[in-house]
C-alpha cells in the first residue's frame, strides 16, 4: 500500500510519529508503567481497527441478547464517548440523555436490556456493575475495547472488513493500529459476503476462530423519496445501505461523527428535505438520540423515522456454544 492510496496523504509524514506512540504505549503496558488490571468476572472485548463504522454497537446488542438468552447475567461497560466529562462510573438510564451517557450506551441499552455502565477507565465501571450485582456470577461485554488494553479480557472479538486491509495508519489512514494487531484477537468477526478477508486472515498466520456476520438494516415503510441524514464515522455506508434496500434518497445530509444536534441543524435538515421533495426523514438510533428533545421541532408531515441496524451471526448456536465454554468457570 502506497502513501498515495492513503485516505488524507498529506498527513503521510505524521504517520511515524503515530508508530512510534503506539510503540510507547505497548512499551508502557508491557513494563508494568500502565496498570493492567482484572475484574471477577470474565470479560468479553468487542472491538476493531478502524475508526468507527465497524458495527461493534449492533454485534455488542446481539451478543447480550444471545448470552441473556443462555440463562447467564451480562452487561456492558462502555466509555460513553462524546458525553459529559465525569470520573465517576455511573449505570446508564435507558430513558437518559447523551450528553449524560453517550449516545451508544444508551442504544445498547434500550435495544439489548442489559444494565450498561459508562466510565472513562471501564474498570470502575465493572467494579460498579459486580458491586450492583448483589453475588451474582456474570459476564462483562467490553463496548469498542480492542485498544483498551488496561482492563485484562478473556476473549477479544475484533471486527475486520476488506476496506481495513487495505487501510494506512492515522492520521493519514483509519487504522488505530497496524493490522498485526489483530494477532491478539481470539475471534475476527468478518463480512459474510467478505470471503477474502478470511484467505487473507489464513495466509496471515492469524490463529483466531472466523465468525461471519451480516448486517441488516430494519427499514420502515416508506410512501416515497426520503432525506437521510447521519453524524457517524462512516456516513456513506448508511446511504449506500438504504439505497441497496431500495430507498429512494431525494437528500442525503452528513455531520460529523457524533454530532450534537440543534434546532438549526433540524431547520437546516427539514429546509433541505423540502426543497427535495422528501416525504420522511431517516436517520440512525445514535442519531436519533442526540436529536433527543428537539425532534417535536420538525413539522408532524415530515416525520423522522429510525433505521435501526442489527447484526446476525452465521451459525450463531456454535459461536455462542464456543465463546461460553472459553469462559472461565466461575468458580
């Protein structure tokens, strides 16, 4: 891969000095200078290389749901990305706000009931949930915790697509860290469609169980054209995934990975799809979230409407079957 193929070349000079933190940071975890610590109960890491747009909240939601459905206590510690800035652990509210919890915990939360915990360093976070736990035995479900290497897991999920093995480094790439990486993983969850990833992981030496997931967006009814708007990673893959469901996109509007939503930007989105033609506005559940209070301000005859996206896991029994004989025995 050439620095030309990189997604911001210009910034291909600060790729090194990008290395070389990484370096510092494994350096650090290795000599003991960054504390890594254990909680009681195993726990279960679901995270990627890139930056954003893997699908780690949807496959989180679907692994809670698929463990609860075993009998077994679950939940999910997160750090609330994008809320307020707080040290202290706190249990999110499934009717809260995002700028309390994160718009992701409070997805999760709502969409897999699990108790969720949010908390810069998760590991306040799980001593939070095994403390509100009562004696009970459970599961922890790390939300986007691949890098968060100072809480000890038992299992890593590593989400890989094709457009990660041909990414770069940032800041000129997505790639948090360099596909090696993935070697720590005990599971890559790859496309199912995605047959090349799997040859590559095989060719790559990386000794891990292939899961293949497919994506699903939960699209609803729809009398004609619609605007969608998002503020994610990866907003291209919202549209184009509409467009493969047959939705007839008259407006597409994008904002920043998690944008906090104002009357303007409603104006703004509402004015937009007007003068397209829309008759409905479709956007993400984080979206929907961080629209929060302010959606009564878009006029009743253009509704917004939410695409939720879930994840199924092929051959889910002998995955789940895998994952839960990998954990330790609690006692």
């Amino acid at each position: 891969m050439s620095p030309s193929s990189a997604t911001r070349p210009l910034l291909w000079p600060l790729v090194p000095a990008y290395r070389l933190g990484l370096a510092l940071r494994e350096l650090q975890l290795r000599s003991g200078l960054k504390p890594v610590r254990r909680l009681k109960w195993p726990v279960v890491s679901i995270g990627n290389l890139s930056t954003g747009g893997a699908g780690k909240t949807p496959l989180t939601i679907a692994l809670a749901k698929a463990l609860t459905a075993r009998g077994l206590h679950v939940d999910v510690l997160s750090r609330g990305y994008g809320r307020q800035r707080s040290e202290l652990p706190l249990l999110v509210d499934p009717v809260g706000t995002a700028q309390k919890f994160g718009d992701e915990p409070l997805v999760i939360a709502r969409e897999a009931n699990v108790p969720v915990y949010v908390a810069a360093e998760r590991y306040k976070a799980g001593l939070l949930a095994e403390r509100d736990a009562t004696g009970q035995f459970g599961i922890h479900l790390l939300d986007d915790g691949f890098q968060h290497r100072q809480l000890v897991r038992d299992v890593d999920i590593l989400l890989l697509s094709r457009r990660d093995l041909a990414d770069h480094l940032l800041p000129a790439g997505n790639l948090r860290e360099p596909l090696d990486a993935a070697r720590r993983a005990q599971v890559i969850a790859i496309p199912a469609d995605e047959a090349d990833v799997e040859a590559e992981i095989k060719a790559r030496g990386w000794n891990a169980q292939v899961w293949r997931i497919r994506r699903h967006m939960e699209i609803p009814h729809l009398d004609g054209p619609v605007a969608a708007f998002c503020g994610i990673a990866r907003p291209d893959q919202f549209f184009r995934g509409l467009e493969s469901a047959g939705v007839k996109l008259a407006a597409r509007i994008a904002f920043a990975d998690h944008h906090i939503y104002t009357a303007a930007d409603l104006a703004r989105i509402e004015s937009s799809a007007r003068a397209a033609g829309a008759t409905a506005l479709l956007t993400t559940e984080k979206d929907r979230i961080r629209i929060g209070a302010l959606a009564p301000t878009v006029s009743a005859s253009l509704p917004i409407q939410t695409v939720p996206l879930r994840i199924e896991i092929e051959d889910e029994k002998a995955a789940i079957d895998w994952l839960v004989h990998s954990l330790k025995d609690p006692a």
